[in-house]
C-alpha cells in the first residue's frame, strides 16, 4: 500500500517537474481586459476551487475508508445496503452548494447579457470569409481581411506569433465608452469570439445578437470565428484596436473623409494599368483563396478565369456576377463589399491578366459603369 502511494508521488513529481505558474495561465482563462471578464474569470477560478476541494475531499474519504477497513486487519463488511441519512445529507449538502454559487454566476451573467444601448453601437456582419464592421451612428464601414501572406500560409515563409490572426483593418473602438456590437452573417452561421472581451455570440443570418464592452486601457485584442462556416474558416481572424477617444474622433474623421473621396474617384478618368494595379490588390486579398493565385480556381467549385468566356467576352455579365453573386454557388455579391472602384479594377485586372486580353475584347471596366449598374438597379 504504502509503496504505491510513493510510487504515484515520484510519478507525480516526475510529470510537473517542468511545470510552471507560466504553464499554468497557458491552461488556464485569461483574465481579460475588461472588468466583466475579470469577474466572470473570478467566478471560474471559484468554482474551479470548489470543485477541487469536493474532489479532495472525495478522494482522502476513499483513500481513509479502502485503508481503515481493508481485509487484512480482519474488519468484516456491514450487511447494510445503504444509509438514509448519508444520503440525505449529501444531497442537501450539495443542493446548497449550487444555490451559494448559483448568487454570484446569476450576477455575472445578468451583466454579461446586458443588451442596454451603447454610446457608440457597431454592426457586425460575417461573410465567408471576412468581417465587416459598421459604425451605425457615424454611417462609415469597411471590411476586415486576413492579412496572412500565402507564403506564409503555404509554409515559404516563416510563420510568426500573430499567424492566421493578422488583418489589414482592425475595428477600432475607443476607451472608457460603453460599446455595443450587433452581431449578424450574411451567409452561414459565423461566431464572433474577443476571449479579452469575454465575448461569443454566434452571428446567425437573420438573427441579430448582442454583445457589449468597456475597455479602460489601450491595447490590442484578438479573436477568431469560432463555428465551422466552411472551407477557409480558419481564415477569419478578429483584431480590436482600442484607442484614446481623441485617436477615435480622428479615425472617424479620416473614414468619413475617405468615403467622400471614393465618391469622388468615380468620375476621374483611369487608365489601364492604374485600374490593373489596384485589382491585382484586390483579386489577391479577396478572389485567390478560391480562383487560385494563377486564376485557375478549384474546378468544378470554383470555376477557372483563364480563357472564360464570361471574363474575355460578356463584360455585362461579368459585371452582374460580381455585383449580384451567383445562387446556389459560393460566389457572393461584392456590391457592399468593395467600392466601384475596386470593382471595375478587379474586373479589368481578370479580363487583361493570364492571357485573357489576348484572345478577348480586352476592354476595361471603369467605375462609372458600376455606379450606372447601381443606379439602374435601385
């Protein structure tokens, strides 16, 4: 007996001989950034002790009882089957532990569900595979792409602490201001995770989910979708800039002067190449995980540009394939997604790239023909 229970001890020794309090908060919740999602760790770390005092307990009863009354020093067993009493006293023992923890999980959780207004209120959208933020009083928005390199992705490159969880516009939200995020998809179901935030709504598409946060420090959080959309779901990470509310003015600011100016671009005369270098831009952050960096795509899902009849000849259709989408397919609509002029340069970018001028009409898109098929539209 005695050599078994030093034996498990120098095996117990033995396995957390390299742990350390480091491995510990690896394993662990983080505590978050947040006063709600401290208290919600608070309220983990409570229950993770009552438990581990339950299971100690437990397991020193057994130990005491298989040691105590073990065959060997002549004990005879009890002709009882069970005991009322023991019973009824462990069931209202642990009754009242529930209800004494039940207190503070119902207050954390209250909070945590608080659907009040925010001062600044921030539409959330998930599309495959991309998030789209919207900041509803100020009428500004833009999409959030991962900004991974393929390189890094296709092991050319060596990966870094941020792989799979970088992008090129991060939601930026100010400090010491009550946020609110509604969260929604446009496609599948998504889920919008900030473990910081202590936030994880899924975003279900006609449905609108709630979540909000007060951030006190500036910093950088991040997160990831966390329910399986499909294919490159492991490519829709999250980034949350929070920033001085001075910073903030000046970001809405900047995002409501440039969409003046995307206004603007819509009447300049382009040329060929400028249109060809911005969709290249675009066709590499939006189009290649599923037409391929070639233009080739993955057949039959994701049909080919190279020599498409589509792309070098019916530039009508083509323009209503990336402004409507395709049903039934997994092209979506662009048309909130990318501004006119990133989508006529994406559009000449496929008709003049891989060939396809040569043996096509080799004519560009400009931005005038997306706004005249918006227009016509409404």
């Amino acid at each position: 007996m005695f050599r078994a229970i030093k034996y498990s001890l120098s095996l117990a020794a033995a396995l957390t001989a390299n742990f350390s309090f480091a491995a510990w908060d690896d394993l662990n919740m983080s505590p978050g950034a947040t006063q709600l999602s401290q208290e919600i760790f608070g309220l983990h770390m409570t229950v993770f002790y009552v438990c581990l005092a339950i299971g100690i307990a437990v397991l020193l009863a057994m130990a005491f009882i298989l040691f105590k009354y073990r065959k060997k020093e002549g004990v005879k067993p009890a002709d009882f089957d069970d005991s009322t009493a023991l019973e009824i006293t462990w069931t209202v023992l642990f009754a009242l532990i529930l209800i004494v923890l039940a207190v503070p999980a119902t207050s954390v959780m209250i909070k945590a569900y608080d659907d009040q207004e925010g001062d600044i209120n921030i539409l959330i959208t998930g599309h495959q595979w991309k998030w789209q933020y919207e900041y509803i009083e100020d009428e500004v928005g833009f999409f959030s792409n991962l900004s991974t390199s393929l390189d890094k992705r296709n092991n050319l490159a060596p990966k870094d602490e941020n792989y799979l969880l970088e992008v090129d516009e991060p939601l930026v939200i100010p400090t010491n201001t009550r946020v609110r995020f509604l969260i929604t998809a446009n496609d599948v179901i998504h889920s919008w995770w900030v473990p910081d935030f202590a936030i994880k709504q899924d975003a279900i598409p006609g449905f609108v989910n709630t979540g909000w946060t007060y951030v006190n420090e500036p910093g950088v959080f991040r997160g990831q979708c966390t329910e399986l959309c499909g294919q490159y779901h492991g490519y829709m990470p999250i980034v949350v800039k929070a920033v001085s509310p001075e910073e903030y003015s000046t970001f809405i600011r900047d995002k409501k002067e440039a969409k003046i100016q995307q206004a603007l671009l819509t009447e300049k005369l382009w040329s060929t190449s400028e249109l060809m270098e911005i969709g290249e831009g675009i066709y590499q952050k939006n189009c290649v995980a599923c037409h391929q960096i070639g233009g080739r795509g993955i057949p039959p899902v994701f049909p080919s540009l190279v020599g498409s009849e589509i792309v070098m000849r019916n530039k009508a259709r083509h323009i209503e394939i990336l402004m409507e989408g395709v049903q039934g397919a997994a092209m979506a609509s662009y048309a909130e997604q990318l501004s006119e002029v990133e989508i006529a340069a994406v559009i000449t970018y496929t008709r003049q790239a891989w060939g396809n001028a040569e043996t096509g009409d080799g004519k560009i898109v400009i931005p005038k023909e997306i706004l005249d098929y918006k227009t016509n539209k409404l």
